[in-house]
C-alpha cells in the first residue's frame, strides 16, 4: 500500500517537521512494516510554470515531426515576452495550457535545463510530459495538457503536487485494515498519541425503498450491499489535477472520473466499489453463487467460466460482474466516447473466504480482492458509497438520487473477554489494567470490566479473535522494543542423539578423507534411470512426483543422490577442476507401495494417534542416503613421486567409513548393479537383527553410462542407505584388552584361482588361525603365470599372534598358522607359494 | 717371540729403549691428528694400535728382558699405548661428531615444498552453520528435532493455523505432491515450505516440556536467481513451558545473536504477522559489522546492513494458543515461543557470500575455504 504522506496529514495532524523517514520509523515500531520511504521531486528545480500555447510552427525536414512554439508564460520568465520553445510531441495545439520548464531548472534525474540550439532554433525551456516530471504513467503518452481554466505564469510544481513523500508498506495478510489512507492514519494517530479525522464518519441518508433494486439471494457470500445512484453526470467531466495525482502517488492510472472516483474511495476507506453505467444495466441487480459454467466476460477482456461456488452479481440478462474481484465488460463505464451520465454505486461486503477462493481459482488478483481477502470494514459500505456520490456530484456536476438501498444480514459485533493482566501474561511485563485498557481503546475497541474484561473489536478489526490477538495489540502499542531480555531455563536435555552425532561424523570423516560436500536439489528427471541402466521393474523407477515442478525436465523427487552428485562432478569438470571428490547425505524418497491422500485432520483438539497414523502413511518412505563421486587423481603427482588416480577402490573405502564411523562390519562383495561397471562393481551390506541387508554399492561407473551422461571416464561412485547402516550399530565401543606380551609374526604367501576373492581367503584364515590371532593384513597380491600358472595369483598375508597370558613359543605360533593356511586350504583351494 | 735371554741388559734391547718408544707413541698421536676422516683413522689404528704395530712389537719384547728389567719397560710401553689409545678414541670421537654434522647438513630439505597429495575436503557451509546455530541451543539445554521433508498439508499448514484459504498459505508458494489420482485431485502432501511442522510433531510425540530446534530443507517454488533458491535451510525453535513470555523470546533471541555474533549484539522486534504465532514479529540483529554506526553516516556505509543498522533475520513469536490446541497441550497452562530464519541468508550476510547460486551449485572453489566447521 501505497501513502502519500501529503494526503495522510490530511486525517491526522502530524508535526510539519515530521519528514517521511520519522513517519517510517513511528508505523515500523507499531506493526506497519513500511519498506521504503519514496521522495517525490526530491531533486526537483523551478521555474516550472503553467504557460498557455501561442503560436505552433510545424519544423520540416528532421526525422520526426518538431514543432516551434511560442507559449504565454506570465510574468514567470522575468519578460512577459512570449517563450519560444521546440517540443517534439504532438498531443497540443494552440491555446492549450501546457506545463513550462525554463531555463536553470532541473527535472527529476538531474536533467538540467539551459537555452540549447535544436532543430535550427533555440529552444528557451521544454514543454514536459507526466514522464519527464517523474510522475507516473497519465495514459496520456504525451506532454500534459492542462484544465484551460488553469492561470497562465504559476508554479506548475506546486500545482502537479511534484513533492511529496510515499510510504510504501508491506500489509501482512492480517491487516485488511491498513489498505487504506484510514486504517493507516489510525495507526499513524495512535503511534503519535494524535487524534484521528475519521473519513468514514459521515452523513448518511438512512435507506428507503426507492433505491435501485438489489436481491441478495446468497448472505453468506454477501451480507450487505449497499446502493446509491446519481444522475446526470457531465460525461465529459475529467478528474481534477488533485485527484489524479493521488491515485498516481498511491500507485493507481487514472482513467475516467467515474472510475478514479471509486478508486480514491477505495483507496481512502479501503472500501472497494464498483460503479455500473446505468443504461447498460437491465433490471434488478442480484448476488448468487454462479450456475456452474455460465460464462463472464471480466473487465480485463478474459472471458471465464464460472463455478458454482463463485459468487456474481447479476442483473437481468445473468452475470455482470465477479463479486469482490472484478467487474464484468457488459455493464463497464465507458471511458472513450464519453456517453455515461448516470452511474449506480456498488458498496457491498463479501466474504472472505469465498473472496480468496474466486481470485485463486481464476487467477485473477485485484485491488478489491486483495481487500475482502484479508478483511473490509463491512460497516464502511454506506459511507464509502456516500463518499463517491459526493465525490461524484462535486466533480462532475450530476445529482444525488434519493433512492438508498441498503441490503443488510444481521451480524453481531464481536466480543472477546481476557483477564485484565493477559496481556501482562503474555508479554512478561506489568502493563497494569489501565494501559490495557486505554490501548484496547485507541484500537478502537469497547472495553468493560475491572479483572475480567469484555472486549468488543471494532468492525474493521476482523483480523481480532482471539485473546492473544488482543495482547498482540497491547504489546505493540506499547512498543516491542520496550520488552525486557529474560532467558528461560530449559531443562537438562540429552544432547545430540546418536543419529544425530552419527551425520555429523560422517561428514567429518569425509571431509577429513579429502572430499567435498555438495548437496544437491531433489529434483530429477526419469529418463536418468534409463541412462543408469536400472531393471525395468528396479524399485528405484517407482518416483513422487510433483503437480507443480518448476522444470517439467525435473517432474520427480530423487531415489538415488547419484544423479544430482554426478550433475555437480560434471559442473565441477566444466569449470576446470578435474580432481574431484564430492559427497552427499541428504534424503531420497520412495512412494508407498498404496499411495494415500493425508487427510485434513480437524484443529479444533487434538487428533488421536490413530487418526494421526495415516498421516504418515500418506508420507512416502524418506531414508537418508550418503554418496561419493570421484574422478581425476585422488592423490596427485609431485616432487615425491607419481600420483595415483581415483579408482574403484576408493570408491569402496568410501563405504567402509561410513560402516566405521557407525561402528558396523559391512561386508563387501562382488556385485552387479545399474550404473556401475559389472567387473569393478561391490555390493555392500551389514546384518541388522541377524539379517544381512544390502545398503548399497560401490565401484567404478560403467563406461557406457559415463558416455551417456558426459562424465569423466573411470568416474567412480559409492551410495548407500544410513539408516540401515545406522540401524546396524553394534553400539557402544567395546574396550579390547591389550597385551604387553610379545607379538609373534608370520607372513604367508597363498595361491589361489584368479577368482576367488580375497575376501574368502581372509575370513577362512582367521577362523583357522584361531583366537592367538590378532590381526591379519593382505599385504600383496601377485599374478605371474609363468611362476603361478595361469589363472592364478598369489596372496601374501602378515599374520600377528599374541596371547594375553604367556609368550609364545615359535611352535605355538606355528600351529597356529598352519591351522590357518590349512582352512583357507580347504575352503578356497589356497595352496602354500612354493 | 724370542726366548727368555737372562744375560739381556734391557738396554740393549733397541726397541725398549726410552727415546724408542717416545717416538712410536708420537708417531702414532701425529697420524692421528693427521688422518682427516674415519677411513684414514681407521688405516692409522690398524698401523698405530694394531698386532703388527711397533708398540705391539715393543711390547711383545718385554717378555725377553730380564725380571728386573721387565717392570720399568711394561710400565713405559703401557703409558705409551695409554696415551696412544686416548688419542685414538678422542680423535674418533671428534671425527664422527664432524661426519653427524656434515650428514645433517646434507639431509637438509626445502621445508617449503608442497605436499598436496590428496587435496583437503571440507563440509559444506549450509551444513556447518545449521550445526553451529543448533549447537548454541543444544548447549542450553535444547535437543534437535528432526521432521521428513514431503510433508502432509496439515502439519505444515492447517496445524499451524494456516487456514486452506488464508492469504498467508497462499503466499508460500507450495510444491504439490501428485497423489493415488495423479496430478488432478489433492494428495494432501506437499514439500514442506518451512520446518515449523516439526513444531506440531514435536508437541504431539514429546512430553512437556518441549525445548527443541530443528535445522532442515525446506522447499518453495522460487525459480533459482542471485537471491533466491527453490531448495533452501530454515533453523526453527520452539519452547513450550510454563509461564514462557514474549520477554523469554527476546532474551533468547539475544543469546542467540550474542553467541554467534559477540557478547554487544542484540535483537529488534518489530510486529508482523504469521498465522502460528501471535502476538509475531520480525526479528533483527543488530549489523554485527558496523553496530549501527553507519546509520545516517553517509562517510562510513555499510555494505552488509545497506546503512540500516539492522540486518533482518526471520519471524518469531509466542505460539499461537490455537496451534498448541490442535497438538493436544492446555493455552490455559501452557504458553511457548518459536522463531525460524533462513541459513541462507546468515551465510550470506556472516560470510560476504553475494550470490545464492554459489550456495547451491556444489563448486568445490566455493567450499573449501569453508572447511570442517564455520
């Protein structure tokens, strides 16, 4: 909402010295959230006057037509001398009062004005347009032709009303109230401790039956309207200069007097009004939801088809106009030829609710609708219709019908009642009964009684319903800035919980492994899972996906971080950084197998669980992921030696991490899945319960994909789900005990077939070597077929025996590693390296 | 060796003669001054102290001498090897400590070499600042509370006291999810828009009383620009106890800004409106660069305040007793305060970040600076 600050001091009597920033500051501190303070004409510079066309010589020659003018300027240029200027617009003609700048001016934007040679001519001074003094679109599209009654020589800045100060405020949803010149004054009196001029105080006639006929068959939807007429307007009548530089200031285009008028009310009361050419009405006008698909051309020229929960007026012939949102074109004042002379006036109060659903479900937002939205003062209506017949009647001559229609649906004042100190209460400050009360009253609220009070809100407060909303406005009032700074003292809580701390780790480790986190938007296409070469029935393709997306390349929410981790490798790859390791934790989210509406639950109480359950079955599954991606060199060439390329290794230790830092064995295997490459692909799980259970997979991404989707060639990739990891906790660390007896150490070299993993091997020789083992690690593997044989490569183990009571003895140590080599014997076919 | 000869006079033995084995012993301490390196010290004690050496062999004659003789040359030769052997080990000694120091200049390196073999991680700083601002609650004494981020409407709005056609639900520009009837039809979820319905899930699942913050995503329909982003962090608090009051609100937002910002910042409120809190505010913080001296001090401006003074941070307010309502706690008994604000936007503001993409796009440039914690 745009305010004037020139018009605003026309309902409350601010202190001259008050400049617009004071005003911010003032409205800022009681709720008014006012954004920016705009000066008009700030950098503005006379002589700016009115001069009158004398002579008009059309220049021949130039590229567009240029007039040489003489204009009658008074006494203002110090001459009486006719001025001569050239002026490239058109719209004018002889004996047109025009709007003058002179010579040592300056216009808005620092533009300033000598006598300058164009055109063969000198040109003392411009004839300006709207444009060139900075004040907004006129329709006019061409220099200002002024009223011909206007006095030749006087200052045209004063005149136009050039300065001035806008306060531009932000109206939460709430205060229906401050879209208006009233309810901003109101706030503006209160916080100035100054009383207000109330522009909706006036004279109203009380209504007869002789009024223009109105049927409110819905009063729900419409619970008054109210309808004047005037007669023989002038229709060539214009809205004055005071007028249309109002509308201009608060941000609106003046367009015929009918129209601006019932614009300057709406602007001034908050009351939207609708004024219909009379000859163009047919019968009595009406108020009912809409026959379903009936049709309405609105005054933008859409033509809309109606629900049945729209509500419209009518008269005769069907629909005339979208109640409280927009007017229909078949009952349209007309601006261009001029022929309206009688107009009926439409004050009504809708409601809200049905306002917001109309203005929603066609898209269609308006002044009014912004208004009934977020609340009208419905008690406004016969004054704001009093206000343009006057309006009318004042500035285009016509007369005031004695007909008053005013069609009203009983309503009760609302009344809410607090204990005096509520507010105290809430705001942990003692205002006292007194201060409550007399701020309920600037509010415009009745107040009675001592501890208990009945608070009764005034008619354009329906945003006050509630006790604490009458707090609210106590404590605002008072100043928020006044609230002390006390803290609370919560009880002792439990910290981080495990999963919490477990996030948190994992990104540490990570990132302490040398990689770099980058989360991603959910959003994905699913032609990727073709790209990912998934199964046509992988559980993975099955997406949520959204009404609304903002790209419809992008319709569905992720079921793998991997897309979006590779989008960033590439982005990465593009700008020039080639070593790269990136990793994500974030959700992924899997449809249910039954999808199900959550339904509204009520309010009012609480639901109960069970009415709260489905809730959440509406919900898809959202696990939490992790994923690594690698490409270029994990580990750089130097001065110390050769680097080494990221590879389907470091893509698994990735994984094994993770598995650490949520202290849980994962089992690592040959795997095949999707994108990755069939040869170089791990599948990872861990035993949750006794069950073991796939998180995920590890390894270098197939080349074909990598081609697809413009990687890297050997770009590497690790994903899996956490809270299975999670779940798979072996909880709280277990001390080992150390010994500090000696260890004994055997190294064993073990050949075995090319395919049997290492993996095997292992397991098979700690279980052999028994409990003397403390630990064992791979620590070659060779593949020489002349010494081997083909197909076969050999394994070198270190293995450490330890007992926790005794040395052991060499023998000991022995055995134990015989046994070892003896079950990986067995098991894998593992022989002793000759 | 020689026989025993008893008519031998010592003296006439030629090598025990006094000024004999004066000479060997000089001649010994002279190649061992002399010998410059362990090699050459080595070569002088094989000749000087070894089998064949002439105090060896000197001393092997003594055995030849008469009894009466014997005592005065083993006790000259003895002095001599003596003091032949001190040399010995002294000059070993002197030599090794030159040949330490030498090898440790020798193995000097450039201590200035790089050693970026594998290039630093780091986390990034959307992820660190939600932890960082959770931590000063977490420390008060608060838990962390966490919520999924496809969300049903009526956490994230009808529990909220977002009535369905109230402008302000209308304003948050929602992401729809497609239900059992696909894109016609509502399926009554949505991205969440804010983490405020953890708030209702936290009344509903927690006993009394509830101290949490959640850090999450949180979702709107903003096309991705220099200042906005469709997928963005909200941090939201909420405390329901006994007897809470808008002053405890401030008070706590004061710690806030105290802990991340330092021991002179404090917070502005200034009415606004938000359908789960009332009375509601906006909140500001004091601009931790210029404190306010930039205000109406056109000579020294400010770039992270725009010379306001203040640097918006998000909305708070005591909750809405309508909101408690439907998540089952007394408004007679109970009362509590919340507030939210963008990790965005602090980052913005703490980090002179200029662009919102540079948060989003994953530039590993932009996130390393940023390290393990902010």
């Amino acid at each position: 909402m745009r305010i004037p600050l020139s018009w605003l001091r026309e309902y409350v009597d601010l202190p001259a010295t008050q400049t617009g920033r004071d005003v911010q500051a003032k409205l800022i501190s009681v709720g008014l959230e006012v954004e920016t303070v705009e000066q008009l004409g700030a950098d503005l510079k006379g002589p700016l006057v009115v001069g009158q066309v004398l002579t008009i010589e059309e220049l021949e020659g130039f590229k567009k037509p240029i007039r040489f003018c003489t204009v009658d300027v008074g006494q203002a240029n110090g001459t009486g001398e006719p001025q001569e200027v050239v002026c490239g617009a058109r719209n004018f003609a002889v004996g047109d009062k025009v709007v003058v700048v002179l010579p040592g001016a300056v216009l808005p934007g620092g533009f300033a004005i000598s006598a300058r040679k164009t055109y063969g001519k000198v040109s003392h001074g411009m004839i300006c347009s709207s444009d060139e003094l900075g004040m907004g679109d006129d329709g006019t599209k061409g220099i200002i032709v002024l009223p011909p009654e206007t006095e030749i020589g006087i200052d045209a800045i004063e005149l136009l009303q050039l300065v001035d100060e806008v306060l531009d405020i932000a109206v939460t949803p709430d205060r229906g109230y401050a879209l208006s010149l009233r309810g901003v004054a109101r706030e503006a009196a209160t916080a100035y401790g100054l009383s207000l001029r109330d522009p909706a105080l006036l004279d109203v006639p009380a209504p007869n039956a002789y009024g223009y006929p109105v049927r409110v068959s819905d009063a729900c939807g419409c619970d008054r309207f109210t309808a004047r007429t005037v007669s023989g307007l002038d229709p060539e009548a214009h809205s004055p200069i005071w007028l249309r530089r109002r509308l201009q200031k608060a941000g609106m285009r003046p367009i015929s007097l009918a129209v601006d008028v019932t614009n300057y009310v709406m602007l001034e009361l908050g009351q939207p009004l609708h004024a219909y050419d009379r000859a163009r009405v047919e019968g009595a006008i009406g108020v009912r939801r809409a026959e379903p698909g009936e049709k309405l051309t609105t005054l933008d020229g859409v033509e809309r088809t109606l629900s049945d929960e729209d509500l419209v007026i009518t008269d005769d012939r069907g629909p005339i106009g979208l109640a409280g949102v927009m007017g229909g074109a078949n009952t349209e004042i007309d601006e261009t030829d001029g022929t309206t002379t009688d107009v009926v006036i439409e004050a009504a109060h809708f409601d809200a609710i049905s306002i917001a659903r109309t203005a929603r479900r066609h898209k269609l937002s308006s002044e009014a609708s912004r208004r009934f939205e977020r609340g009208v003062d419905p008690q406004a209506a016969s004054a704001a219709a009093q206000r343009t017949v006057d309006l009318l009647v004042l500035l285009a001559g016509g007369t005031a019908d004695a007909g008053v229609t005013e069609v009203i649906a009983p309503t009760a004042p609302h009344t809410i009642t607090i204990p005096a100190d509520h507010p105290d209460k809430v705001a942990g400050v003692a205002y006292g009964r007194e201060t409550v009360v007399r701020r309920l009253q600037e509010v415009g609220c009745d107040v009675y009684g001592q501890d208990e009070l009945n608070v009764t809100v005034p008619s354009w407060r329906s945003d006050l319903t509630d006790p604490n909303d009458l707090a609210e406005e106590v404590i605002r009032l008072e100043g928020y800035e006044n609230l002390p700074s006390t803290l609370p003292k919560p009880p002792a809580g439990l910290g981080l919980t495990e999963r919490q701390r477990l996030h948190r780790r994992i990104g540490r480790a990570l990132a302490g492994a040398g990689y770099v986190e980058a989360p991603n938007y959910p959003f994905i296409g699913e032609q990727v899972f073709d790209q990912f070469n998934l199964a046509a029935d992988d559980p993975k393709r099955r997406v949520v996906k959204l009404v609304n997306p903002l790209s419809d390349e992008e319709p569905a929410l992720r079921t793998t971080l991997l897309p979006g981790l590779l989008g960033a490798l590439r982005r990465n790859d593009g700008r020039g950084s080639h070593d790269l390791a990136l990793f994500e934790t974030g959700l992924v989210f899997h449809p249910r197998e039954e999808l199900k509406v959550a339904v509204r639950l009520p309010v009012d109480h609480r639901p109960t669980d069970e009415e709260l359950a489905p809730l959440d079955e509406a919900l898809p599954e959202q696990p939490r992921h992790a994923a690594v991606v690698l490409a270029g060199a994990r580990e750089q060439a130097g001065w110390w030696g050769k680097g080494h390329p990221s590879d389907w290794a470091d893509a698994i230790e990735a994984a094994r991490i993770l598995a650490r830092e949520s202290g849980t064995g994962l089992i690592v295997r040959k795997g095949q899945y999707g994108p990755w490459h069939p040869g170089r692909c791990a599948e990872l799980a861990v035993v949750v319960d006794g069950a073991e259970r796939v998180v995920g997979y590890a390894g270098e991404l197939h080349p074909g994909v990598l081609k697809t989707l413009g990687l890297p060639a050997r770009t590497c990739a690790m994903e899996l789900n956490l809270d299975v990891l999670e779940q798979a906790s072996a909880g709280l660390v277990k001390s080992p005990h150390i010994s500090t007896f000696p260890v004994a150490t055997q190294d064993v070299a073990l050949v075995v077939d090319e395919g049997v993993p290492h993996a095997d091997v292992e397991a098979a020789l700690s279980e052999g070597a028994g409990e003397l083992l403390e630990s064992i690690r791979l620590f070659d593997v060779y593949e020489n077929a002349e010494q081997l044989g083909e197909g076969r490569k050999s394994l070198a183990y270190a293995l450490r025996f330890r007992a926790g009571d005794r040395t052991l003895t060499v023998d000991e140590a022995s055995a134990a590693r015989d046994a070892a080599v003896a079950l990986a014997g067995s098991r894998t076919g593992a022989v002793l390296r000759a | 060796m020689s026989a025993p000869n008893k008519s031998y006079d010592p003296v006439e033995v030629e090598t025990l003669k006094p000024e004999e084995i004066e000479r060997m012993r000089d001649e010994a301490l002279a190649a061992f001054a002399a010998a410059d390196s362990l090699d050459a010290l080595h070569e002088a004690k094989v000749a000087h102290t070894g089998p064949a050496s002439p105090l060896a062999l000197a001393n092997r004659e003594i055995g030849a001498l008469p009894p009466h003789a014997k005592a005065e040359a083993g006790k000259r030769v003895g002095q001599a090897r003596g003091a032949v052997n001190k040399a010995l080990t002294g000059r070993q000694a002197e030599l090794e400590a030159e040949r330490d120091a030498r090898v440790l200049v020798e193995e000097a390196v450039d201590v200035t070499l790089p050693y970026d073999r594998v290039p630093a991680g780091a986390r990034h700083p959307l992820t660190t600042m939600m932890e960082r601002v959770a931590d000063v609650f977490v420390s008060m004494g608060y838990e962390v509370a966490e919520g999924p981020e496809v969300e049903a409407e009526w956490f994230n709005f009808d529990a909220l006291n977002f009535t369905p056609d109230h402008p302000a639900r209308q304003m948050q520009d929602t992401f729809f999810v497609e239900g059992p009837k696909g894109d016609h039809g509502e399926s009554g979820v949505i991205l969440r828009t804010h983490t405020s319905p953890v708030q209702a899930r936290a009344l509903l699942s927690r006993e009394l009383p509830v101290y949490i913050v959640c850090p999450g995503r949180v979702y709107r329909t903003d096309e991705l620009d220099a200042t906005h982003t469709p997928v963005f962090h909200q941090i939201e608090l909420l405390a329901v106890d006994e007897g809470l009051t808008m002053a405890d609100l401030k008070g706590t937002l004061d710690h806030m800004v105290q802990s991340l910002f330092g021991a002179d910042m404090k917070t502005r409120l200034r009415p606004n409106y938000f359908p789960f809190t009332e009375p509601s505010a906006e909140m500001d913080m004091l601009c931790y660069v210029c404190k306010g001296a930039s205000v109406g001090n056109p000579d020294r401006p400010c770039r992270t305040c725009s010379s306001e003074g203040w640097i918006e941070l998000g909305g708070c307010g005591m909750v809405n007793p309508r909101v408690l309502v439907a998540c089952g706690v007394d408004p007679e008994k109970y009362s509590g305060f919340a507030f939210g604000f963008g990790i965005e936007r602090m980052l913005m503001f703490r980090h002179n970040v200029e662009d919102m993409r540079d948060m989003v796009e994953g530039d590993v440039r932009f996130t390393r600076p940023f390290g393990m914690e902010i």
